[in-house]
C-alpha cells in the first residue's frame, strides 16, 4: 500500500483495537510529518481518507479527533484504470469532491505560491475575451429599452436564436423542430432536467448515469438533490456504450453525457460513437439525455448531437460559453424537442423565473463582434498547443513505465500512474520541485483513487507548458520508497 493508506489503516488498527479511544486527539499534521518524516500532503492524504470513511473528525483551529460514530460504507476500493459501473449507495456524508479539490490548491498555492499552477481547471485569463465583452455590454446598455426589463418567458430572445442557430448547424448540431431554452448556467438546466426524470418517473429510485471520471462539482450537486450515481467507463471516445447500457439496466433514468473535452479526462466523442450511445438509448426509452457541450465553439472534433437519432425526444442539449468567451457570460441555452419544451419553460420558470433579458442581449452582442472568431481560433490554438507539448514530453519520459495518459481536448492532461506510485507523492513531488497538480480520487464517485493526477493547462503560459511537463516527469519518476510505517501514538 501507499505512504498515506499504511498511515490510515494503522490509525484504523488502533481505533478498532481500543489503543485510540473515542475523543482522543491526534497529532497535528506538521507533528505527524515530522515523526514520520513524510510530507505533510500524505498525512492530510491519510486524514482525509479516514475522515471519509468516518473514522476521524475534527475543525480547523480545534484539531482532529477519533470518532466514535461506526465507519462509512463507501462499497469496495475501485480497482483497475477504470472503475466499475455499480452505483454508489446514498451519501450520508456532506458533498466532499470540490471542497477537496479547492482545499488541496489552496493549500499547495500558499506552500507555493511561485510554483506553475495547472490546479485549476477554468480558463486561462489571458485567454478571456474582456475587449468584446466590454463592447457587447456597451452596445447592450445603449440598446436596452423598458420592455427589455420587464418580466418574460423562458425562451431564448429572438436575436439570441437567430445569431445561434447558424452557429450549431455548422458544428454539426440539429436544430430544426427544436425549442431553445435560455438559462443562467449549464448546471441549471442539467438540475431542470433531471427534476423533470423524476417527475416523469415517481416510482422509479433516483439514480442517474454519469461519466467516471468526471466533473467533481456535478457530482456534488447531483448527490446533494438526493441523487445517486452510477458511472459511466471512459475510453479515447467517450462513455462505452456496454457501460451505458449496464447504467441504465441499474435503473438511470437520466443520463449525463459530455460530447466534447470531458472535464477531466479530455476526451470526445467521434460521431460513430454517438451513433453507437444513441442505438443503446432506443432500447432504453425510459431515460432522458442530457448533454453538456461546454467547450464548444473552441474544441477540435464535431460529433453532432443525440439530438439526431433515436433519442432525440428525449435529449437537452445544453450549450455554455464560459470556457470559450467568459465565465461570468451568465447565460446557457437549451435545445429540447416539442415533447420536452413544456416541460422544461415549466421548471424553469417555476425554480427562478427567466433569464435576464440583458444578458442575453450582451451574448448576442459578443456573438456579432467581427472579432469573436479570431479570438476563438486563438484560445483553440494555444490550448491545442499547449496539450500537445505536455503530452510529447510526458509520453516520451514515462515510456515504458506503465502511465497512460489522455487529454486530446479541453483543459486537461489526465495522468494514469505507473503501478505502485501514489498521486499524493507525486502532488507532493511536484509542488516541491515547482509545479501544482491535483489528485484524481475527487473525480470519481467514490473515494479510494489514488493513482490518478489532472493536470490543467490553463494556468500557465505558452512557453511554461514543457518546464512544467518535465517537472511533472520527474516527480513520477521519483516514485514511492515506502518503508515500515509505525505512527507515534
């Protein structure tokens, strides 16, 4: 096992056998470090996984102590490069995947606050189109009169509509016999529509299908409206479908679906593939599709949509540009079929009302600008740039090791490690050599991975991308050399 599981499960060993009583108060992480002459991230790895399994708990300033509460049931460690597709039982537990991911680069930013950051997974600043978003509010403010701010509908504004359509066309994307919804976030209109699953399907459980790995804040929020999950296995192309049709045999009756550039592993889909998910969705016409395409007008493939095919009844195409333009570009739309469209302006309205009509009036004034496609085909090529550099550097220096690495789109480098290296060394590795990842265990369904690392390339310039692969090279390289582990009690 690992430096951080060897130093949990001692821990376990002792509560379990009455040498760390109920209450009792363990050692601060720098203490524990120190006398174990291990970095301070593996003992907070160690803690964290203790505290997850509901062995340990405790508040900043106050310290961290034993629990007398039984341990969590979080089902079997996930083994192999992907993890099966049996879903998760109902978390009894507060969401945990983002504040980890947050509380980890936060930690590691004021460690190290010089080192290369490639923590984060937003966009990269420099990238933002600010000068065309300043314009569009200009142009947005001289334009508005007063039916432009009184109460309205659910549906996109005309101009919005009109400037959008041509756009998904030419990425491939149906839109004849479509409504358009405009929401505020793509996470708005993913929680609309699996309100109307559930409505649809009042006696069915509340679970819903979603890629593993995959984004750790949807997760969260899936799990905090009483959903549970079951994952979806990844490939070069997207969900399986053999793993699609197992999720929806486990009972779905909403899948979660990204076309292009899954956050975190980068990949997408090929229109074949989405041909193959459509062809598994007919047998399943219980379950509603939900597809978040959140770095279009900026990724390199053009898959199409399930709006084309079998399941297109029952899809919500969700389309966001907060990767692209901005994310404070507050404003989302849906694509949904007559049977959906009721449903959907029904949710919608009745959760927050509409969509500011000035908002949408400022996209449509971004999505004029004479400048909006050099500036797309520049942030398309820096990332293109970027990822190809890392993934050279990296392929060549962990050739031979067993690492499997991914990120073909988007702004991620997922990072596979060799057998017997732990993420939590390399995260540790690598921040003290100069460069900040995160672990990959956030990005599953349950805890328990830790040979997983997400790379993010959007916080760090051009010129930075080789430095920093070589400095993530070396620190999985570097490996584990783990010894006896005896913990001080």
């Amino acid at each position: 096992m690992t430096r951080h599981e060897a130093i949990a499960t001692s821990i376990e060993r002792a509560i379990e056998t009455g040498t760390l009583l109920h209450g009792a108060r363990l050692p601060t992480v720098r203490a524990l470090s120190r006398a174990l002459d291990v970095s301070p991230s593996t003992v907070v790895a160690a803690y964290g996984q203790l505290r997850l399994r509901g062995r340990i708990a405790g508040t900043v300033g106050r310290g961290t102590y034993v629990q007398s509460l039984p341990a969590i049931d979080n089902g079997a460690a996930l083994h192999g490069d992907f993890p099966d597709w049996t879903h998760a039982p109902p978390q009894s537990r507060a969401p945990w995947r983002r504040r980890t991911v947050l509380t980890s680069a936060n930690r590691l930013l004021s460690m190290y606050p010089h080192a290369l950051d490639c923590t984060r997974g937003k966009p990269d600043t420099s990238l933002i189109l600010a000068d065309i978003v300043r314009r569009a509010q200009r142009r947005a403010a001289e334009d508005t009169q007063p039916d432009a701010l009184q109460y309205a509908g659910p549906l996109a504004i005309p101009e919005l509509r009109d400037l959008l359509v041509p756009r998904l066309v030419a990425d491939g994307i149906p839109v004849n016999d479509t409504s358009m919804i405009a929401g505020n976030s793509a996470q708005q209109l993913m929680v609309m529509s699996l309100s109307i699953a559930a409505r649809l399907m009042p006696d069915r459980p509340r679970i819903v299908a979603v890629e593993e790995p995959g984004y750790q804040t949807v997760f969260d929020a899936f799990e905090y409206l009483g959903f549970q999950l079951v994952g979806m296995r990844l490939d070069e192309q997207g969900v399986t479908p053999e793993s699609l049709d197992a999720a929806l045999s486990a009972g779905a009756i909403a899948v979660l679906f990204t076309p292009r550039a899954v956050n975190p592993v980068g990949v997408s889909w090929t229109p074949e593939r989405r041909k193959a998910l459509s062809d598994v969705l007919k047998d399943h016409p219980h379950a509603i599709a939900i597809e978040d395409d959140q770095f279009a007008d900026i990724a390199l493939t053009h898959p199409g949509s399930l709006l084309d095919g079998e399941a297109a009844h029952r899809t919500v195409y969700i389309r966001t540009f907060a990767k692209s333009i901005a994310p404070d570009i507050r404003t989302a739309v849906a694509l949904v079929r007559p049977r959906l469209t009721a449903m959907l302006g029904e949710a919608k309205s009745l959760l927050d009302g509409w969509t500011s009509l000035h908002s949408q009036n400022t996209l449509a004034y971004v999505l004029r600008d004479p400048e909006l496609e050099e500036a797309f085909n520049r942030s398309r090529t820096a990332y293109r740039l970027r990822r190809d550099a890392i993934l050279g550097v990296l392929g060549e220096r962990l050739k031979g090791t067993g690492a499997k690495l991914s990120g073909s789109d988007g702004l991620n480098i997922w990072i596979c490690l060799p057998f017997g290296v732990a993420a939590s060394d390399v995260v540790d590795h690598a921040a003290r050599a100069g460069v900040l990842l995160v672990s990959g265990e956030p990005f599953y369904i349950r805890p328990g991975h830790n040979d997983m690392i997400r790379m993010s390339i959007s916080g760090i310039h051009d010129d930075q991308a080789i430095q920093a692969a070589n400095l993530v090279a070396d620190a999985i390289l570097t490996g584990n050399h783990r010894g006896q582990i005896s913990i001080p009690l």
